[in-house]
C-alpha cells in the first residue's frame, strides 16, 4: 500500500531528509540595504490583480530592498553546512489594500539559492535566480566601511547576466524606522497553472509576515546613486524613479512561521 | 480596478514579459545519457504515496538519466539569449501502477536553470540546482568522443557541494530502445503546501508527456561505471544499485504542452 | 632533501596529480562563432606594446570570438569527468606586427573555468572570468537551430554582473574561411610583476599556436546584431564598431603544444 | 611606435581601467577560521622544492584555514560593486625552512573570484576555483551563532564538485593567538612554465607577508569535526590528520604591498 510521505514540499519521502525545505518555523539573520522611492501611481496599480486595490496613501511608493541572509529550520543543522543557510536576495515591494488594510507585496525578487526559491513558491514570492551583492561593513576597516554614521554601501543585481539596479548609500545616523513601504503584513498570491493550460488551477491571496522579529543597528541612509537597467525578461525599469525618498540599513533577525488565507478565487 | 495581468507563472504583469516562463507549449532539443538499474523493490514502493501503487513488472527498475538541453517557448526568442535557454539536469526515474495503467514516475531530480526549476513546479518535478555534466560528443575528436559505437562518456552530478552520482558508458551498437523506465507518461504529484502549516492546500495527481518527439542517433552503451554517494541532504544512495541493466545515449528533440489531472485529493 | 616536484603549473607536488594543469600537449574539440569588425585603428594600436607595431594591412580589423570547447590533456582523462573538461570563451583579436611578421593577438579574453584561465597565464592570454553563451546546433531542431543555411545563433558575453557583447548571426552558405583577424600564429606578451612592485620580474614576447587542426563544418553568417556595452572594469567599448565585416561558424579540433620566444625584454 | 602599457596585471591597456587587478597595496577586511593539526612530516616535507627544508620544530604541523574577505585597491572602488571585492579562500599552510628563518608556506588553495586567483600568481599562491563556504556570525542570532564562547561555526570546500573538506568548531574563550603554523612571512615559489615545454622561464622563491595588520576579536575553538575527501584531482587527503592541534577564529584587517625576492634558481 502507499507510504505516508514526509518532507514539507519537494521532494517528498518516507523521511523528509530530502525535502529541499524544513517545516517552518524558518530562521533568519540578516542585514537589509533599502531604498525607498517614488514611481508612477500607475504602474505600481498595474501590477495590483484581484482583489488587490492601490494603497490609498502614497500609492506610487516602491521599497528596493538587498538582504544578505543565513537561514535555517527548526533544527539548525544548515548553519553548519553554510552552502545550506547563506544567500542573497533582492526585492522589490510596493503597497496594496485589500478589504480596507494596506498591505505590503513584493513584487519582483532575485535570489541566489534553491531553498530560498522553492520557499518563495510556498509563500507566493515571484521568484528568480539572480546575483545579488551588497557591500559588508566589518570591524577591521581596511576592506569595508564601518557600520556607522558615513559609512558607503554598494548594492547590485544581475539576472540572466545582465545587471539589473545598483544603488550606492552613504549612513546618515542612528534610526528608529527601516522606511514604510516593507512596513505590512505582506498580501501574496499563490498560483498555481493548471495542468492543461486552461487558468489556474489554485488561486489564493495569502498574508504573511514574520512570527517574530529582533531588531538591531538601523541608520537612515543618504542614497548617492541609484540606477535601474532594461533587460529583454524584466520589467523593473518599468516602475522608474521618480524621487527618491531616502535609504535604510539595518540588522535583523526573524522567524517566519506561516500565514493565513486572505482570499481564495471564486 | 485591478489589473488582468499576464505571464504564465511568476511573476505576472499586464505585458507578461517578465514571467520566468512562457506559456506552453515547449520546446526542447538535447542528448539524454541514461543508465538503467535494479535497486529493491520495497526502496521504490517508499516512494510512491497515495494513489500510486508499484508496477507489477520488475518493481524496483530505476532509470538515472542525465540531459543536456536547449529549450524555448512558441517565439523561439530564448535561443538568441542562449543563457535563457540551456540548461542540464540528471534525474531518477521510477515506475508505478495507477488505475492499472503502469506510468513512469520523476522521483529526484537536479537542474542548474530557474526557469527549468519553476517547469518543475508546474509539472510535479521535484527540482533541486545542482551541477550536472555529461560529456560531449563533436565530429572533430581531438577532445570528444564520437557519437559512436567505442565513444565514451562520463556524467556526474552535484548539490549543496557534493558529488551525488557519476556514470561511464561506452557506446556499444545503435538501438531502437532507449530503455523501459521512463517509457511511460509521467505521473506526478502536484502539492502547494497550506500556507497555515497544516497539510496541503493543493494536492493533483497529474499525467503529462511530450506532445511530440523526434527521435535521433541512439545507441546501447555498456556501463563501465555507476556510483551513488552519500550526502546529508539527499536520499539518492537509498535507492542502492543491486543489478546494472543497461545504457543508452540518444538525441532527441520533444515539444511538451501541458498534461492532465488524473486524481485529486478527495 | 628537497624534492622534485611534478606539476605542469600550480599547484605542484610529487606526483603532479592535483596540478590544475596537464603538460602540454593540449586537445580541443568545439565551435567557434566568430564576428569581424573594424574599429578605428588607433584604438588597436594602442593595445600593442613594445616590441609590437600595427598590422600594415587592414589596421582595425578586429574578430570577436565565441568558443565553446571541450578540452583535455594526453591521457584525456578529463573527459570522463566532464566538470574538469567543458568550459567556454569568448575573445578579441587584433593584428599586430613583429620583425615584419603579420601576428593575431588576444586583447581581451573571458572564460568560465579555472584550467582555462591557468592555461592563459602561460600562453599569455589576458583572461579573466566570464559567463559566455552561445546558441548550440542539433540535429533535433525542436529547439536548436540546424547547422545549416538559415541557422541562426547568438552569443554573448557577460563579466562582473554586467552584459558586455552580444551577437547574433545567421548561417549563409558554406565556406573555406573563417576570417582573417585570427588566422595567424599568436604574438603574446607573458609579463609577471616583480615581487616588489618595481616593474616586471619576466617579459617575454611568445609565438603560438596549434600544433595541428581539423578543420569541420564552416559557414559564412549574417551579423543580425552586434552591441558592445560600457563596464566600469572594462574597455571592450573602447573598440567601438565602425564597420560589420562578416561571420563565420566554425567546427574544429586542435591540439596546442606550446611556443617559442620571439623576444625578451632586453 | 609602441604604446606604455598601464596595467599591473592581465589585461593591460592604455589607461588600466580593465586590469583584472590593480597595483598593490591590497586592503582587506575578514573573517579566519583556523584548524591545525599534525600529519606525517615527511607528507610536508615532500611538498617542499628547492631551496626549502622542513621546518625543526614541529614538522608535520598543518593550518587548514578558512577566510571571508572584501579586499579593494587604493581608490576602495571595489567596495562599491560588491560583486568585485567579496570573496571566500581555503587554504592549507604548512612551515618550512630557507637560510635558518622558518616561513609559513600556502601548499594548496581555493578561492572563488577570479582577481583572487590572478593575484595568487603573483603572490606564488597555487590557486584553483573552488566553493568555499564558512558559518557567519550575527549580532541577531536567530540564523547565526554569536561571536562568543559557544558559537559553533561550520567551514567546507568543493572543488570541481567534489566536497574536499569540512569541520566544525565551537568558540571557547578569547586569546592572543590565532595558531602558529600560518604566523612566520610566507615562502612561495613563482613559477612559470617555459612555452617550450622544457623546464621554467622563471623560478623565484618570494617573501611576503601584510605590511600591516589590524587584529580584532579572537577566539581559540574546540575542533568537533575535521573531515578531509579524496578527490582524483587534489591530493589534499594525502596530509591526513594524524592529531588535532585545535581551533581558532579571528576578525581581522590587513594591507599587503609585495615582497622580496628570497632565491632565483641558478
């Protein structure tokens, strides 16, 4: 008869040692380079399907957010075999209302590791392989800059070898806030394509968010360049800046643990 | 209003240029390397969950294969970015019983492309990246064997920084067959794991297979070695090699479009 | 005592099996997708260092070559390992004169493994790491041009997260020739930098090339498109195209044993 | 007539803008992960060319070290397009002996960017690509051990697929010392293979070492894993661990401005 199967997404069996994923709860720590800028109201809206409206305030907001990362499950045998926990993301998030609350929702991401692509298909991330850098500060400073006020950052991505943003930020001073457009519950659609080709075989708008955050070193950022580039498979360039509204760093750890159903299709 | 956006899989937009892939069909042009096994029986029957049961005939037949691919969407236009097209992969196939039909079934698989990954979600393939090789052939021999009876042909496969398997061949004589294992339509899981953590919200049995093939040279190949390794992450060497079946090598060009929902989780 | 070591090049040990490096000789099989341009012959001119003087003929002619190789070593046990044998490139080559000798000579080059990129310190070419791709031919034309008339392939070059080159060309008929930028012996400068800074410890101008070639399938091409771009770590711009010369498709097998010196820094 | 080159290395050009590396001074900031431990001396000792002996004391002592860098030039360009000054090493030091002074000696490494590499040549460091990976600390320990007594950190290396060592360690107090295997100025041999085939066209035995160097947290480390791999291509596991000597971790800075020539082969 068949086996009850482990393993929390793919591939599933009789153990679960294979699985590309743990269950949640998942494990991060981090450090995030943002920028936050205005583009047009429009083509944040264009990418909005249903249920989703534009957020009422600031509707044109966009958050481009780096993230170096290591991560684990329960268990956190991935730290100890770090190809496992470290990778780099890249995303970018606007805001969205759904029944009356604002959302936040990603709407393009680049990763550079499997389990972070596979945990995106999970949590309705749109994601893509690319190659994600942002400068590192360390104690010793004859390779880096300091984590402290004056302190230069680079950020870049590239997909599909061609790059994609880069941005360069110089730490203003110490800071409360990390920027207000990644500030929601994030509002993801998780679909799936049916089989035949005929729509979808699973729609559903789901809401996220951490179960639990730590907070560490936050500064407030002046952004000193910040670039996007056309490529033939993208559309970043397709929410172009407008007027930037200013740039963060901070260090942070979180455990994800699951979300709940916001909306299923009718 | 929200937008009707376009883009077969993430992301999607209103133009639908940015999705990871196109809709279907696709279409595919590579060299398969397979080597053909028998492990036990009761390691397949593992897994296979509900509603699967074991073939009948020779239960615990696995098929290795290794592919080297060219692919592309209706408009062909991956193949003039050649980064957006090729891609290799390596594969275990098992067979099962559904229904008494006998299918062929993708149990692990390994890709180095994102866009073959998301494929892999769409079609039920439980894809990991990993670095897979395969020797080539070429008319000019200085530095490859040719694509004939005495050509000789290493393969191997990687994750997470370990080698999981590798194969030698040596071509033996031109063949009509190119194995019995994965001769059937695949029947594939499709499962989107319940945003709440509890089981699955998406549960689909599916059977998919080429629309068309063409089929090029193949030849028999002797195995003049197969090794599975162990690694932490993966349960490949849980499938032991107990009796060598055979090789085959062939040239194949395939068009998939899409497949159909045998089962659904009642 | 101390020992004698073995080892082509780096790293060296008594038995010489973990040097990156076989000796010499070394066998290739691969394709070749080659673009000819002029570009303003100063611009040439001011890669040639002493003892090199512009070519008389044609002075800003220069190749833009694709490359996608397999190579080994005599015992050719790369092969069977292909990770150790597969790579790809992607060079330009200008003319150069010596003592009333017409020369080629490799200006820029990247390349995507490390043997290969070894194997241009000793042969004096200026390599650095890449992501090169370009359009395979099958048999199977599913998703693959023929290599055939109306055949058409692209290829591109990538460094640093930055596209640098793209092309794309289209079979025309076939044809003896493969340009004539890359058809002389090689001229190359071998420089190491003295330990302390003060100039260099080894300059030596070296003549190179293949000791034999077979010469397979070669075609004339269209250039469709041809486009150089701007990096902050590159000068590839700095060859701006004036005008299209023509493009060739080649198929060739080449064994490489070594040069001789033409000149030493007096 | 002939250009003045600029240029420190590969390629050189009129303006040195597309130089691989550029002149020293070479500022860097990291992370060392340190395991030593004690092989068969007479495994060290085979590693060692004229005109170098053993060292007296302790012969058979190994360091096995792990670094997490971001280096840049004078101008610190580098430090703002990450993907240019960011990059992981491992490497194998033994001691040695020239004219009554111990050296530390690099016998094999792995890096994984190719400025590494390419200054590895210059340096006399027997570079290959590899993957290296080391755990990181976090000030947010949610993903991260804390850099302190009881952080377990895990370091591995893979190269050309293949996993060729992993360890763990656990911090167990501050110290002074970081080992003492890697702790004399290193004593490389710069080599490069004569185009003939025929012997060297330069030998040299170089001195070098940080001009300066800033130490920052430290830590000595119990060592709960060493595991070397064999691999066909390495021959790391022919300095097999006959004792552990123990662990350490250091944050540190160094700037490094060439050397001196110690030998030139008669």
């Amino acid at each position: 008869m068949s086996q009850p199967l482990q393993g929390f997404f793919y591939p599933r069996t009789v153990t679960g040692q294979s699985s590309l994923l743990p269950p949640p709860p998942w494990f991060y720590s981090g450090d995030l380079l943002t920028v936050e800028y205005r583009t047009d109201p429009e083509a944040v809206a264009a990418l909005l399907p249903e249920p989703l409206t534009p957020a009422e305030d600031d509707p044109g907001a966009v958050a481009l957010i780096w993230a170096d990362w290591q991560s684990c499950g329960a268990d956190r045998r991935e730290l100890l075999d770090p190809v496992r926990s470290q990778y780099k993301e890249a995303f970018v998030v606007v805001r969205c209302s759904f029944e009356g609350t604002t959302y936040s929702r990603c709407v393009y991401i680049w990763v550079d590791k499997d389990f972070a692509m596979l945990r995106g298909i999970h949590q309705g991330y749109p994601k893509k392989l690319g190659s994600i850098h942002m400068t590192r500060s360390h104690p010793m400073t004859e390779g880096a800059p300091a984590l402290a006020p004056g302190g230069r950052f680079g950020a870049t991505i590239a997909a599909a070898d061609r790059r994609l943003a880069e941005a360069v930020v110089t730490l203003r001073e110490p800071s409360d806030s990390n920027g207000f457009v990644n500030g929601h519950p994030m509002a993801h659609h998780r679909w799936l394509p049916a089989i035949d080709g005929v729509g979808d075989a699973h729609v559903e708008l789901i809401r996220s968010g951490g179960r639990s955050a730590t907070i560490g070193a936050t500064f407030t950022a002046d952004v000193d360049h910040l670039a996007l580039f056309d490529s033939p498979w993208e559309e970043l360039s397709a929410l172009p800046v407008r007027e930037v509204i200013g740039g963060y760093y901070r260090q942070v750890g979180v455990v994800w643990d699951g979300g709940a159903t916001l909306w299923r299709k009718p």
